[in-house]
C-alpha cells in the first residue's frame, strides 16, 4: 500500500499543487481533469524497481529549502489543524492492490474506488460518487520539531495516530490541566518515552540494529553547587547511613524549600535543622506538597535499588513509574530528583533512534483500531542526529519495520535536510520541492554532489567566512602589481585551503605573479646592461 498522489488546493504556503508520491504512476491534474498513467519511458520500460526496499515497505522523501513548505504538505495529508479552506480543497490517491482516490471535507473522509490507471477523469464528477469509507489504513505523524500544534484526540477513532513530541507534550498537559512550564511537559515527555522503551524491551523477539540496554539506572542528584544547599548539608552529617531513598527525599526538601517557599520561610527551616532529620524533615514538607503517596510508592518499590533489569520489570512498577513521573514533571520542579539511564549505556543517537521506535512500536501493537496497512509520516526526524547516525537512518527504518511487523504494509515518507538520507533513496522515489527539480541520481551518490544539487545551495559549499576570506586572496591576485605583504598573505590563506582544486589553482596563479616579477627584473638587468654598453660605446 502506497500514497500515489496528492492535491493540495490551499494550505499556508501550498496553493494548487500537486505532488506525486509513488515510482509506479505519474498522475496530473490541471485543475479540473486529472490523468493517471503508469511511468515508464518512451520504450515502455518501468521507472522503478520493484521492491526495492523489501516486499512491505516503499519510502519517499522530500527535500527542499526550509520554508518551501515540505512540513506543511504533512501537516495538510495528516490534517493536523482545523483548517477548512484546506480541507474543502484537499484529496489524495492510494495504491492497495487497486486505486482509491479520497476527499477531505467538513464531514471526514470520502472515497471513491471507481478509478484505474492509464485513465483521464473530472474530479468533480469523482468527488459527487464519492462515499464515506470504512477507513482500511492508518496514518502515523512523528515529528520531533517541538512546536505547538492542536490536540485532537478524535484522530484516535479514524486511525489516525498523532506522536510528535509537540502533541504528547500538549495532550499530556492538558489532561493534568497543569504546569505551562515548558522545560516540566518536555521532561514529562521524556520519562513517557522511558516507560514506551520499557515495554518494547521486554518484547523477546524484538529486533534493533544495536545491542539493546538490560537494564534500567535510576540516579539521583548528589548534590547542588549554591550556597542554600551548602547550609543545608549539616541535615546529612547527622546521618549515619544515607541511602538512595534518603537522598532522593533529601533532594524532594531541597527543591521544594527553595522554589516554594519565600525566604524568611527556607530561614526558620535551617534555623531548626539541628533538631530533624531528613525523614522528620520530609514529613513536615509532605504537607504542603502537592502529591498524597505517588512519590512514596515508587521509592518503596525501588527499596534502595538504583538498578532494575529489564527484564524484571513488570506492570506494578510501570504504573507507580507513571505516578511519580507525573509528579515530578507537573506537579513539583523535580526535574533533577531522578533520571533514568540504560544499561549498557547508549550513546545520544542510539537513545534517540530507541525512543522514536517504541513510539512506533506501542502504537502498532496497541493501538486501537491499528490497520495491516500504515503510512507513516515523519517531519525532520533526523534532526539533532550525528552524520554517522544520519547515514543510518534509512537502513535501520526499513529494518525496524520489516523485521517487527512483517505482517503490515508501511509506506515511509520522510522530511529531510540531510544528503547521507537522501543517498540512500532512488531519485523516483524523492519529491524536490523545487521549481527546478535535479534530474541527477541520488542513489549511492557523492554527498557534495547531493547537497549542491538536491539541497538548492546555489552560493556553493563553502561557509561565507571562509569564502569571503579566498574572494580577497582572488582580488589581490587579480591585480597587477602585489607588495610583499600581499604575497605573503596570499600565501598563508592558500596554504590553509582545504578544497584541492581551489587550493591548487590559487597557487598557479601566485606562482604566475612570482614568475611575473622575476621576468620583470630580468628585463630590467638585460636593459641597464644594453644601455651601459651603449655609453660605453659613446664614450669611446
């Protein structure tokens, strides 16, 4: 199954476009007719490979500047916002063994199966047979782009699943009807992310491309570099034995005197701290604190540990996890109590590679009304990724996908600005928002050669600083007469230019300039001699 087409009428910066999405047709619509043909060449060859990333997964991508509105076209398939305009003027065409075209307007979706290949038809007779469909796909949308987008949660009865972290973080906001901080609902969506990893973990039969952590660290703040925390310390010289829970309590007292309370309040609790101990202390503070036993729970589940193996976990400590998390992302400015950590250790592309596939992961397996047949979009989510990890984003994708649920079809459609994704991708299989699309190949190609051609960057490769800096060594060199001090400097940029063929025929052209100048004073000798011997000669 595959998204073949799609119309967008008007959509923020999108008006009247059309955009084709599959190797296997090129449709067209001039704004009242619209032809579907098979793509082949003018011999009637094919344009594309069949399954050439496996037999259940097709993936496009879409590249162009930022601000050419390649977000948007996800944005208008998933119809993330209310927008109706959008809505009365959208439609796409989806493969599935048959074509199916569907319109979007204020009452859903509408479908009408009654179209085929190599065929010519009015939209607007399509759109009038239309009917309401039973949807038989799923739509995912991922973006870890943090900006706020409206919470519908209707999507949930059409299929339509929505993971950004934008939206967990503002549908989990609104449910606690709490704290607007945002550094609270990011930290909150972290610890989500955390229980999702766990339960895919603990899936036996799961298949990563690298070795997935055992266990589950729990670390607690040791200890705060201000002058409040450094008074509060002869709290702890009166312990004999301070153990995990007790420092995480004693860190609970911390942040709560020192961010709810005003200071002549945090005065009179040192003033009396010779007399209490951390647990007397805990008790006192719970009182005001704006959590019953949630935080409690967890540490007396934890009972000291500050590793769990992950294969030990089970749903008890999943939900008193929950609890605590909500705890200390909403109701408290815990942000620093505890935090979480694998075991073995991840690196930062790994973790982020984890946590975007257990969001995939937990609504595939549990999603309601979860169909065999999937597109997924997914708006920049390679940013914020090391190059190494970027060159694997495509691979490890199709691997997730094929190995996990080989029994569902998964059409992949990506946003990027990276070249080392791009290069894993046919050219028939990426849309160039572009008015001038490359007609070079992608697959397999030079980086350079990408980013030049496929990422538009007309002004070259080059960082200005740099460029500005060989435009000046140009310019000297481009006048008739250089000083020592030109040379001189000439010479030190180039030495330094790292591109070869720059580099190389900056040099020819100061060595041109040295040969000039010794040419010149060869001259000059060869002249003051011929006008000595001429004296000479008068003279005599």
């Amino acid at each position: 199954m595959e998204l073949v087409y799609l119309w967008i009428g008007n959509y923020k910066n999108i008006h009247n476009q059309g955009f084709n999405f599959s190797p296997k047709f090129n449709c067209h619509y001039d704004g009242e007719t619209l032809t579907i043909d098979d793509n082949v060449d003018k011999d009637g060859n094919k344009q594309h490979i069949e399954n050439f990333f496996g037999d259940n997964i097709n993936v496009t991508a879409i590249v162009g500047k930022n601000g050419s509105g390649k977000s948007n076209i996800l944005k208008s398939l998933f119809q993330n916002d209310d927008n109706s305009s959008a809505k009365e003027k959208l439609w796409y065409i989806l493969y599935n063994h048959k074509l199916s075209i569907y319109f979007i307007d204020y009452m859903g979706i509408h479908e009408n199966k009654n179209i085929q290949k190599n065929s010519k038809y009015n939209i607007e007779e399509l759109k009038k047979k239309s009917i309401q469909p039973k949807i038989d796909f799923s739509m995912i949308y991922f973006s870890n782009i943090l900006q706020y987008l409206p919470v519908h949660d209707d999507k949930q009865d059409r299929s339509f699943y929505n993971i950004s972290t934008s939206y967990l973080i503002n549908r989990y906001s609104k449910k606690l009807n709490n704290s607007s901080n945002f550094k609270s609902q990011y930290n909150y969506y972290k610890s989500k992310a955390i229980e999702q990893t766990i339960t895919m973990l603990q899936d036996t039969n799961l298949k990563l491309n690298f070795d997935l952590p055992k266990e589950l660290n729990i670390v607690t703040q040791n200890g705060y570099s201000t002058d409040e925390y450094n008074k509060m310390e002869k709290i702890l010289k009166k312990e004999k034995d301070i153990s995990f829970k007790l420092r995480v309590k004693y860190n609970i007292i911390y942040n709560y005197i020192f961010n709810y309370l005003d200071d002549e309040k945090v005065q009179k609790l040192l003033n009396s701290s010779n007399k209490k101990t951390i647990e007397d202390f805990y008790k006192e503070i719970k009182i005001g604190l704006p959590f019953d036993n949630e935080v409690d729970d967890f540490l007396n589940l934890l009972d000291n540990q500050t590793s769990i193996k992950i294969k030990d976990i089970n749903h008890i400590f999943i939900e008193k996890l929950k609890s605590f998390n909500k705890v200390q992302a909403f109701s408290l400015n815990l942000l620093d109590v505890l935090t979480f950590n694998w075991k073995p250790e991840l690196s930062s592309g790994q973790e982020a590679f984890l946590f975007q596939f257990a969001q995939f992961y937990n609504i595939l397996k549990n999603g309601n009304n979860i169909k065999r047949d999937i597109i997924i979009l997914i708006d920049e989510g390679d940013t914020t990724m090391h190059p190494d990890w970027q060159k694997q984003y495509i691979k490890w994708y199709i691997d997730f996908f094929n190995k996990n649920f080989k029994y569902n079809n998964f059409h992949l459609i990506f946003t990027t600005h990276s070249p080392f994704i791009l290069s894993d991708i046919p050219k028939e299989n990426i849309l160039f928002f572009n008015d001038e699309p490359s007609i070079n190949q992608t697959f397999g190609a030079n980086i350079h050669t990408l980013l030049s051609d496929s990422f538009f960057m007309e002004d070259g490769l080059m960082g200005e600083f740099a460029k500005s800096k060989i435009d000046e060594v140009i310019r000297l060199l481009n006048q008739d007469n250089l000083s020592k001090e030109n040379i001189k400097y000439c010479e030190q940029i180039i030495s330094i230019i790292g591109e070869p063929i720059i580099k190389n025929q900056l040099q020819r052209v100061l060595d041109s300039k040295r040969l000039k100048k010794i040419d010149e004073i060869e001259v000059i000798k060869k002249s003051m001699l011929e006008m000595q011997k001429r004296l000479d000669e008068l003279e005599r």
